[in-house]
C-alpha cells in the first residue's frame, strides 16, 4: 500500500515539476513593433464657410467595409492640412468610436447634400463611447481635434471633393 502511495506521489510530483518547468518564462522578451501607417493622398476636399472662404484638404477615402472599420486606427498622427472622408452608400444616422485611435479628432457629419450637419469635437483617443451624427448623414470627415473650431466651421458649411 505504501508503494502505491509512494508512486502515485511521485507521480503528482513529477507533473508538477514538469508543468513548472515548461511554464517558466526566460529573460527574452520578444518586441513587436507595428508598422507605421503613413498618410495615402487618394483625394482632395474642399470645405466652403458661409462667408466664401474655403479650406484645403488632403484626403484619405474611406469607402470599403474594412476602411470604414478601420478608419484612423493606429496611426500616430496626421497633418493638419490632411484628413480621412468616409464615404458611405446610404444616408443615416452615424455612430463613430476612438476604439485603436491614437490622435484626438473632430468628426464632421456631412449629409447628402454635402452640407455639414453636426460635429463630435475633441473626441479623445481610445474612447470607446459612442459619438452620433444626431442627424442623418451620407459622409464622415476626421481632422485633427481643434481644427474645426479653429477653421470656425459651422453647420451648413458645405464640402466638395475629388478623387
């Protein structure tokens, strides 16, 4: 009896010993660095005040399913003459969300008419709350946070673009 005790305790031993020594971890770190996702000029906006004067932009164009999901995601930062214009087929109320998003934004919401409808100023990196157009809307314009108010856009402003 005491045999059979003896190698069954052995036995819980050895597997212990064994998962400990497996589960070990080493000095060596593995880094892994992401690849940088650098600006892609594929447009230009325009963005027309009520007063006649415009802003300039260079823009990325968002209008595939994985480029509206991704959107601005891991990047480390934008120029302010630059910006991403999501383009979506129908016209609706839009939610957007910082989830993966480094730099802080303003979101202009953009109806079919191509007239601004609303703003989500200043959203915040990695913020995973949602940010509504409040109104429905056929496009999304991001620029860097502070530019809006700094441009002094306002609702009704109105926006071209070329591809």
């Amino acid at each position: 009896m005491i045999t059979k005790v003896f190698k069954l305790s052995y036995g819980v031993f050895v597997l212990i010993f064994c998962c400990a020594f497996v589960s070990c971890k080493s000095d060596y770190k593995k880094e892994v660095k992401q690849t940088e996702i650098k600006f892609t000029k594929e447009g230009e906006l325009t963005i027309f005040k009520g007063d006649s004067t415009k802003v300039n932009l260079d823009i990325e164009i968002a209008d595939t399913e994985y480029d509206t999901q991704t959107g601005l995601m891991y990047r480390n930062s934008m120029a302010p003459n630059q910006g991403m214009l999501f383009i979506f087929e129908d016209v609706s109320e839009r939610f957007f969300y910082m989830k993966n998003t480094r730099i802080p934004l303003d979101i202009i919401y953009i109806d079919d008419q191509m007239k601004i409808v609303s703003f989500q100023k200043q959203a915040q990196p990695f913020n995973e709350n949602s940010l509504p157009s409040n109104a429905p809307a056929k496009y999304v314009l991001e620029i860097n946070a502070g530019l809006s108010d700094q441009w002094q856009l306002a609702v009704n402003d109105s926006i071209s673009f070329e591809r």
